[in-house]
C-alpha cells in the first residue's frame, strides 16, 4: 500500500497597512499596485488582504543585483 502525505500550509495575511510598513512606501501606493495587478489580493468587506508569500514574490521578480 503506497501513502500519500499531502502538506497543507497556511497562508500568512497582511493588509494593505503591514504591506506598506515591509516595503516601506505609501498606503496608496500599494493600493495602485493591486489595482494594476502586479500585487495580488484577497478583498475582505472593505479592505484588502495580501498573502504574504506574494508580497515576497513581487520583492523577488523585481530584485537586481546591484555592481
């Protein structure tokens, strides 16, 4: 008999407030990056959530290496 192990992680969520504080730029400015779709997230009643692991994702892709 072959067992399957699945792992299930929770995803961390942050809103737009933590999001801004990280990346240390403007409330309004993470607002437009999720309007134009480079920041993916989840809306919840009136504000938004983010997952963390994509806020690391977009750090990533935009990451240079300077020198």
């Amino acid at each position: 008999m072959i067992e399957l192990s699945i792992q299930y992680t929770r995803s961390q969520f942050l809103t737009v407030g933590e999001v801004a504080q990280m990346l240390r730029i403007s409330n309004m400015t993470v607002y437009r990056l999720i309007s134009s779709g480079q920041l993916p997230a989840v809306r919840v009643g009136k504000s938004y959530r983010l997952r963390e692991e994509d806020v690391d994702g977009y750090l990533a892709a935009r990451f240079t290496e300077a020198g």
